[in-house]
C-alpha cells in the first residue's frame, strides 16, 4: 500500500507530466517578430544597383574592403537596407529614387562623402582612413564595423527626404543641420554608436551627434516612429523649419525647445 507521501509524490508526477505536455510539441516557437519583419518587408526592395568599386587596390586599406566586399557580396545592399528600414515605414512610402548608387574606395584625406554625377549616386571612401583604421587594430571585425558606421551615415544622406525651405543644404543652417543629424541618428538608433559618444551642451542646430543623438533619444523615449515621421516631415511642412517638423512629427503640442532642456538633463547623467 502506498504512503501519503508516495501518493502525493505520484500526483505531483501527475501535474508535472500534464503541464509539460501542455504545448504542443509539433509547434515551432514563433519567430523573433520583430527583426523577420524588417527584413521581410525589405528583402524586394529595389535600393538600386548598389556596386563597389575599389580605386585603391593596392593600399592596405583598399586590401581590407576588398577582402571585407568579396567575402559577402551583400556587405553594402545590408546597410542599405538597414537604412531604408530606419527612415522609412515600409517600401510603400515615398521614398527617394536611386538607380545607381557606387560605393568608391580612393585615396583621399578625409573619411567619406557622397555626391553624385551623371552614373547615379557615390559615396566615396577614403584608403587612408581604412587603411589606418586597420594598422590601429588589426582586426578586419572592426574594420568592418567602422566602414559600417561610416556607411550608415552616408547612405542616409542618398535614401533620406531633402526638406524644402530657402537656402537649402547650402545656406539654410536648419536643412544642413537636419541632413547631418539625421544621418547620425541612423547611425545611432542601427547601433553604431556607442551612448557617450556625444557629449551634454551645444545645440539641436549643431547637425552630426549632437542633433543625431537628439533625435534618436525622441525616438527612444517619446515616439517609436518618429525618425519616420521626421524624415516624412520633409514632404508635409514647406516652408521646413525644425519647430514645425517636431509638431509634425509628435502633434501641435510638441515644443522642440523643452524637449531639449529635457534631454540636456538625461545627457548630463550620461557623460
Ligand atoms: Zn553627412
């Protein structure tokens, strides 16, 4: 005859038994819904014929991206679409047109740019740069991670929204501002940037971190769309000015000014 102990050890069993087989052993678990959504909504995208063209074969620099190119054929379409999926809802959206974007590795002083002639969009990079990038470290890994972070800017600057205002790029402190800091919150919210990377002070007019990391910490903390619907902005509000786009972006009540008092202070406890 069984104990009570024995009884109530062989019910325990029981549950275990029950509660083990409770899910259904033939069902996969479901997949990581956020990144295959990305990557799904991306995958037909036609980013342009994206192609690299080495000017500098013989530098080290100009060995290590060939190395890092030839290895994975999709090394530069990746980062397009990474940048793509970052500025953009989906491939339905309004989205710059590029044909052709080359990806021009030269022997320059600098780091990169991109420009455009009459074959499509560049984005020349500079040997030298790369070069003693990898002579720091010799690590092809974060070689890779730099021409990565580089590039992430770069192409934001081909697939990103021109905002329309007076001036423009050139002479509108506003538009180039909102160009430079767009393309680092790209860098910022991929992952590419390390979180004191800027420091506390200056301006949302300053462009590059300073803006980038701005724009990012909104996203982060106020609106998960709202580096799409800053980049839209660009389509909806003429003449563009960074108020209206903010109001845009996060509705009527949206006040750019507060906003940055208010991430002056998270900064500061960052740095
Ligand atoms: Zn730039």
């Amino acid at each position: 005859m069984k104990t009570i102990a024995q009884t109530l050890a062989a019910l325990l069993a029981g549950i275990f038994f029950l509660v083990a087989c409770s899910g259904d052993p033939e069902t996969p678990p479901p997949p990581p819904a956020e990144e295959e959504e990305v990557v799904d909504i991306w995958k037909d995208y036609d980013a342009g014929n994206i192609r690299f063209e080495n000017r500098a074969a013989t530098t080290p620099g100009g060995r290590v991206t060939g190395a890092i190119a030839e290895k994975d054929p999709l090394f530069f379409d990746k980062i397009a679409r990474r940048v793509l999926a970052i500025l953009y809802f989906s491939p339905e959206d309004s989205i710059t047109k590029v044909r052709n974007l080359t990806i021009r590795l030269e022997d320059f002083d600098g780091v990169a740019y991109a420009t455009s002639d009459n074959t499509g969009n560049i984005i020349a990079m500079s040997c030298r740069w790369i070069g003693s990038t990898f002579l720091d470290t010799r690590d092809t890994v974060k070689v890779a991670d730099e021409i990565i972070g580089v590039l992430l800017h770069e192409m934001t600057h081909v697939y990103q929204l021109e905002p329309r205002a007076p001036g423009g790029y050139g002479s509108n402190a506003e538009v180039w501002a909102c160009i430079e800091g767009t393309a680092d919150a790209v860098r910022y919210l991929a992952g590419s940037f390390a979180e004191n990377d800027v420091g506390a002070g200056g301006s949302y007019m300053d462009g590059y971190r300073t803006t980038g990391f701005f724009l990012g910490w909104i996203q982060k903390t106020k609106d998960p769309d709202f580096l799409r619907l800053f980049n839209r902005a660009a389509l909806h509000v003429q003449p563009w000015t960074f108020p209206a786009a903010f109001r845009y972006a996060l509705g009527d009540s949206a006040d750019i000014n507060a906003l940055w008092v208010e991430y002056q202070a998270y900064r500061r406890t960052v740095n």
